[in-house]
C-alpha cells in the first residue's frame, strides 16, 4: 500500500502538482470508505475468525478423514475437502491454509505422510479459500469492475468444486508415482463419521442460510454477510469452543485484517488515478487491440502476466493494481457473449491465476505460512523441520493440476457460467 501510494502521489504531483493532489486526498479516502459495499469485507473475515476460534475446522477433518481414509493418499484428500469446506464460511486462503494445519498436520504425519505431501497439500488446499464462495479477492473484483456479488459467487462454485477435486486427483496420482510419499492404507477409523457428520451439520446449515438467502433473493451479500457471521457466531457458542478472549481476538484478528486490505485499496486508488491521468490503460487497450490477437490469447497473455507478478506480490494487490487496467481491456474485445458474462467470466479466471502465486515460489505465501507453522509444531516435538525446498517440490503436481483447470476455463467459459442460468 505504501509503495503504490508514493508512486501514485510522486505521478500525480508530476502531472498535476501539489494541490490537486491533496484535493484529491481530501475526499478520496471518504469516498471509498463509506461505501456501503465494503462492509461485506470484514463481515466475512469475521465469519471466518468465528469459524476458527469456534473449533469447526476440526469437525470437517474428522467427518473427511472418515469418509476418505480408505483410499490411498485419502488423508491427504480429506485435507483438501477440509479446506474446501472451511473456505465456504471464510474467504482467506491463507487463514484456510493456517486452520487446517493446526488440525490435520500431526495427524497426516502420525499415518506416515511426508513431509513435503503434507505441507504442499495444506498449502494447496488453502486456496480454496479464496475460490470457493465467499471470496474477499472476488467480491474486491465486485466492487472495482461493478459487478453483481452474487453472481460472481455463483460462478465460482463450479470451477472451486473441480478445482478441488483436481487437487484429489493430484494426490492420488503422485501417492501412486513417487513411492513412499503417503501409506499404503490409512487406518483411520470411520465409526465415528455419524458423530463427525453432526458436527459439520452447522456449516451446512450456514453455507444454505447465507448462500440460499443471497440466491433467493431474501438479502443482499452485505446482509448475508452479516448473517453469516452471526450465526457462525452462534454455532460457535453451540459448540462450547467459543471464550471471552477467542471473542475478542476474533474482532482484533478482523480489525487488523480489514485496515490492511482498506490501506491498499487508498493506495492502489491514487496509484490508478496517477494512471488513468495518463491515458496508459486506454492507449494500451488500442495498441493490444490492433495487434489483431483472437480474444482468448489477449486473455491468456494477461494471465501469464498475473503468474509472473504473484512472483512478488500478493492477491489482493494484483488485483487492487492491475484491473482498472485490464479491465477496460478485456470489455473491448468480443468473446461472443454478453458484457456481464465477459465480466465474471474474466473475475473467475484472475481469481483461479491470482492463487498460483500463493504456491509458487519464490514466495509461495500459502507454502510460507504453511512451512512456518511446521516448523514450530516439530520443534515443540524435538523433530526436525520440513525444509521449504521440500514444500515447494510438493507443490508441482498442484500447480499442474491448477493449469489445467485454468485452460478449461479459459477455453470453455461456459464452465464457470453454468451456474447463472438459474439465477436470471
């Protein structure tokens, strides 16, 4: 935010001078504060933060372990669905990532998973968190481009579930290749996934409260949100995981989470408004567009630029930096569907590109926190960590598994459009 608000201010002042900037200064940050849109953001954070604190995380462990434990590799998938799961009431990849480690990590590791499975598949699994419904990055997309919330979750729904059931398909192929990765047969016990199954009943019933309600028609996103939140509050207290401190923390924990990402957002404002002064992003529209490109590639390039910059940047900033210019970009060129379809279609596809940059090094930001979080729980057990060179190699099958996924997207965007046709 800091980088992107003394590089806008520094073009700003050079094309304008001083006063005009502070002009803009003077309301800008009101402007974009008081939108009533925003307040979906930290409504869903905290819908996650209760989620967490609340202990649910290790409901939908249990109940998956259960069910997938049978199978080779079936820890490591129930890892996976876990966090698809989670990500339904979160909407953070990395807090995804964060709250099923601290459940399933010692045991994967207890059933003689690797090291490098079970900290790629935890770090993988997180970015689900931002695909599957509710996805603070998606709804930031909303708000920039002007695009109904609503659809735009349930656009994703269907590339979140392959995307899930890709990262399975990765596990049961690499447990199958590279021997020694994962046990034979994972004795897990299953007479308890009755018991499991009740307890990831909550989630369920505030997965279809708060998507049924926004769906129906019942409330906006921004009600559903706060829905969510206080019925996820609710099954919190339910569950007798939920105390005067993890309260707190979980508004502390929302706080500081949301004054990041609103930080960003006045940053990459002034830095897209010292742009648009410009005229970069319209000129660059022109000069893309008399290449004479087929649509898809002009949209391929652009997401290959996105895998490149989650080099070095995280999501919400790409987003934040790059889809004002973009954006007008991709709108001008025909894909043979409407204006709005092109829209979400094209939010779908940067938010699936944007959670490479969460796996792939040199930052990998999931595989950090993840590698983190095992080093303090092995040297807690006076075990040696897992080296983050090893995490990374475990990654490779996911990111092909995300390729793949992205070039059926991207060449059949009926895929992630599917699901709108019930919502007209």
């Amino acid at each position: 935010s800091i980088a992107m608000f003394v590089a806008g201010a520094s073009g700003y002042v050079a094309q304008q001078g001083w006063l005009p900037l502070a002009n803009f200064l003077n309301s800008q940050a009101y402007a974009r504060f008081a939108s009533y849109d925003l307040s979906v953001i930290p409504l869903f954070i905290l819908m996650g933060h209760f989620a967490t604190q609340g202990g649910i995380s290790k409901a939908l462990f249990q109940f998956a372990a259960g069910v997938m434990g049978r199978f080779k590799g079936g820890l490591a998938m129930a890892a996976v669905f876990a966090c698809a799961a989670f990500g339904a009431i979160c909407g953070s990849s990395v807090a995804t990532a964060a709250t099923i480690t601290n459940v399933a990590y010692d045991e994967m590791r207890r059933h003689g998973y690797s090291g490098r499975l079970s900290t790629a598949t935890l770090a993988a699994g997180g970015t689900l968190g931002i695909l599957i419904p509710p996805s603070v990055p998606l709804v930031i997309y909303a708000i920039l481009t002007e695009q109904n919330i609503a659809k735009l979750f349930a656009a994703a729904m269907v590339p979140g579930i392959i995307a899930m059931l890709g990262y399975m398909a990765a596990i049961g192929i690499y447990v199958r290749l590279v021997p020694g990765q994962a046990p034979e047969h994972d004795e897990v016990a299953s007479a308890n996934i009755l018991g499991a199954l009740k307890g990831i009943g909550p989630i369920a019933a505030i997965f279809i409260l708060v998507f049924g309600g926004i769906y129906g028609g019942y409330f906006t996103p921004t009600e559903g949100a706060a829905v969510g939140a206080f019925a996820t509050f609710i099954a919190a207290l339910l569950k007798r995981e939920m105390d005067w401190s993890k309260f707190k923390n979980c508004f502390y924990a929302t706080a500081e989470s949301s004054a990041m990402i609103f930080l960003i957002f006045l940053g990459a404002d002034l830095m897209n408004s010292a742009l648009a002064l410009t005229q970069v992003p319209n000129q660059l529209a022109t000069v893309v567009g008399s290449w004479g490109l087929p649509p898809v590639m002009v949209v391929a390039a652009i997401l290959l630029f996105y895998v490149v910059l989650g080099a070095v940047m995280d999501e919400l900033s790409m987003i934040l930096l790059t889809i004002p210019i973009f954006f007008p970009m991709v709108m001008g060129l025909d894909f043979g569907m409407s204006k709005e379809y092109t829209a979400i279609w094209f939010g779908i596809m940067v938010l699936m590109v944007v959670g490479f940059g969460m796996l792939a090094p040199p930052v990998g930001l999931n595989v950090y926190v993840v590698n983190g979080m095992v080093k303090s729980m092995a040297k807690a057990r006076g075990e040696p960590p897992v080296p983050i060179s090893e995490s990374y190699r475990g990654v490779l099958p996911f990111l092909a598994a995300d390729v793949v996924r992205a070039t059926l997207v991207l060449v059949f965007p009926a895929i992630s459009l599917y699901v709108l046709r019930f919502m007209q």
